[in-house]
C-alpha cells in the first residue's frame, strides 16, 4: 500500500503533528508514505527530515498522481484544495479527516472513508454528509514528549500554547484570567508560533499583563517547553471557543504538565478530567476559571502519573490501527439523524468558518487552473474553473478572478513548453 497525506498549507498546529506521527506509523508497519503540500511553515524542516516530503504546486501533484500508484490520498476535510487534488486521483482511496472544522463537501460519490479526530466532531460532522464518519482519536508521540525528573524552585507557570491571533483560541480571555493568577503570584509563559504581541490586540481591549517568556517554541523544542511548566507545578491554560481535540492537552499531559480547558467537545476526550487535566464550565465567568484553576495549582500533582495516564490513553498504535482500518473498509451509510447534533455553543464559530471555506476552496480552484492549463492538464483546469463557480459564484466577478479565466484560456491555446 502507498499513502499520500496532502495538506494544501502545512501548518504550525496539531494537524502537523498528526500527520507527522501518522506517517512515521505507517512507515513501522512498512507502509509507503508521503507528504505533499502547497505552502511552507516553519514545520515543513520536520517533514523534509523524513525525506518522504514535497512542496510543490498542485499541477505537479495532479502529474505525480497521474502515475496511478497512490492507493490511498489522505487529505483534511476542510482542506480547500481537497476537491481538486481529489479530482486528481480517481483510483485512489480518499479519504478525509475531520480534525476541527465542519465540511458540507463529502460523500460517497468523491470520498472512500471519512474519520474525526474525536467522537465530538464526528458527531457534529454527520449531518453534512451521507456516510458514517468514523472516529480515530487523535495520538501523541510519546517517544518525544516525558515528565520531568524533579521539581523545579519557583513559582507556578500558567502557559499559553497556540496561535495567539487565532479568534478561536480566545487568547483575550487567557489574558484576562492569567491577570488575576499573576495577582497571585503565578508567572506567564506564551508558547506562539506567530510571535504575537500586545500591539496585535490593540483593538480588542486586552490590557498587557507581565509575561515572562512570549516567543516562538519550534515544535522540537516543545517538550522541553512543557517540562519546564511541569516541573514548576504549573499547568497549561487552554481558552478555546473551539478545538476538535486539541493536542497540546495531552502532549502537556505525556510531558508530567497538568491541563485546564472548557468542558467542550475535543476536550473532552483529550483531557482525562480529575487526573491529566480540570474541565471548567465554558460559560464560567472569567473570575471563577481563575479561581478554579487557583485551587487546581494548589492541589497535589504527581507529574510521573499524570505522564502515565496520559501515556496508556493516547497511544499512537492505537491511532494508526484506526486509520489502517479507514483505508480498507470503504463507505458506510451515515446512521439515522441525531436532532442534537447542532446543540454546542461552539457551532456558532464553526458554521462561520464552513461559510469561509467556500470562498477560499474558490480562490485556490482559481489560482490552481492557469497553472493546469500549462501542464496541459486542461480536464483538470476546467474542473478547477467549475469548482471556483460551484464554490463560490460571485468571486467570479471580481478582477482578479476574471484575469485568472482569462489566462487559463491562454494557457488551454498556448501551454508552456517543458524545460
């Protein structure tokens, strides 16, 4: 069998990480895996590392899928350029991922398998396609992260970890309720790989508060990150409107570091609640989170177990059993209607980004088809220029959509001709 994981962006965050751990799995089992993306982050070193990895456009992905020995192409659900590169491998098993965010593209017409992260997105994914979605739970690579040996002198960090700039990380609550921990003598540490700054939430009213260490951790560094917090008696403070698992939960946990978050769908099943981490209420006042988490810091915590829970619960076996399964067993029919489905809060945020999707499954669509046309991939650019009007028709009528046909008609008569 030979895997192809696609993600159009490869990203800072968990779905690297997954991926990551993912293909070094497969690889174990001796499984033929590899990496493609579209656009760089400071990650792509990690892939690149494993030799298996390619940074390239999608009319070289359409060419190299065109020799018809991916068996299986992976790709995120909400990826906006997951249509296309589906497009691109007919032969393939595709199949999809929910890692976060809703997607209304779908079903058993284009799609092999379709899997969440957590049963909380699968649940709330289900109405939006006609085939069962099948729960793998996200793991962690426990060969990278371990607790500390002993504790450290000084007082208890409360850390950040994530894009500070996210609106769904809700970095200004963190702010707002780490200001009442720092009156209390706790210290502030921001692990954020866009290196945010106060200036950055000018207009959103958050008042500066003392931070002791705000830069950018490379994921390779990140243990040593959570070993500090660990070893200090502190915890990881997790705000997020919305998470479809969250990763740093458990990595924190393998790392000895204790975890508060929301009691909201991802978290749930990444957080052992009363042992690797504390779920608050969502809508608790920012006052009562500080002071949950004030108590929380004070209780006993033994670094060595809460690594160990942590451990046995997110094993990366167990994760890839899941995906191996998803390869080989083929569509189901979706289960009856759950009324229910739509009942969190965090749907609000979630619905909003299903609406932005389409504009930027347009984009791509568009900027991908003069680049098709050239490499006389011409079927295929004009399913890009069909999916940009699918997805999002009016797009179509700005200038620089328009400039787009146009040079993909150019491109359909006079294609480039190979170096």
């Amino acid at each position: 069998m030979r895997v192809l994981q696609f993600r159009y962006l490869c990203d800072s965050g968990g779905v690297s990480s997954t991926m990551l751990l993912r293909g070094r799995e497969m690889e174990r089992r001796g499984i033929a895996n590899e990496f493609w993306f579209c656009k760089p982050s400071n990650r792509l070193p990690e892939f690149n590392e494993t030799g298996r990895s390619t940074l390239g456009p999608l009319s070289a992905l359409a060419t190299r899928l065109a020799r018809g020995d991916v068996d299986v192409l992976q790709i995120p659900a909400s990826d906006p350029a997951g249509l296309l590169v589906a497009h691109f491998a007919p032969r393939a098993r595709v199949v999809v991922t929910s890692h976060g965010a809703l997607a209304d593209t779908w079903n058993r017409n284009n799609c092999f398998g379709y899997t969440a992260i957590s049963a909380g997105m699968a649940r709330i994914c289900q109405p939006y396609t006609d085939m069962e979605i099948v729960v793998v739970r996200n793991a962690i690579d426990t060969e990278r992260f371990s607790p500390p040996s002993e504790r450290a002198e000084g007082a208890p960090i409360v850390a950040f970890v994530g894009r500070t700039t996210a609106i769904e990380k809700d970095f200004p609550r963190f702010a707002r309720i780490a200001k009442r921990l720092v009156a209390q003598g706790a210290r502030v540490w921001i692990a954020d790989p866009h290196e945010g700054r106060w200036e950055k939430f000018a207009e959103l009213a958050v008042e500066p508060i003392p931070v002791e260490r705000w830069e950018r951790v490379p994921y390779p560094s990140m243990p040593g990150f959570y070993r500090d917090v660990a070893a200090s008696g502190g915890l990881v403070l997790m705000t997020s409107r919305t998470e479809g698992f969250g990763n740093a939960a458990p990595e924190a946990a393998v790392s000895g570091a204790r975890v508060a978050a929301p009691d909201q769908l991802g978290f749930r099943e990444s957080i052992i609640d009363g042992t690797t981490g504390m779920l608050f209420p969502a809508d608790a006042s920012d006052d009562d989170v500080a002071e949950r988490v004030r108590v929380y810091l004070a209780a006993p915590h033994d670094m060595q177990a809460v690594a160990e829970a942590a451990r046995s619960a997110f094993s990366p076996s167990r994760m890839i059993e899941g995906y191996l399964a998803a390869y080989e067993r083929g569509p189901q029919p979706a289960p009856p209607p759950d009324p229910t489905a739509g009942d969190h809060h965090e749907m609000e945020v979630l619905r909003e980004h299903l609406v932005q999707q389409r504009a930027w499954r347009a984009k791509v669509a568009r900027q991908a088809a003069p680049g098709l046309a050239h490499a006389r991939l011409r079927s295929h650019a004009l399913y890009a220029l069909s999916l940009a009007v699918r997805s999002d028709a009016r797009g179509m009528l700005s200038a620089t959509a328009v400039a787009q046909v146009l040079a993909t008609a150019r491109a359909m008569v006079w294609p480039k001709t190979p170096a």
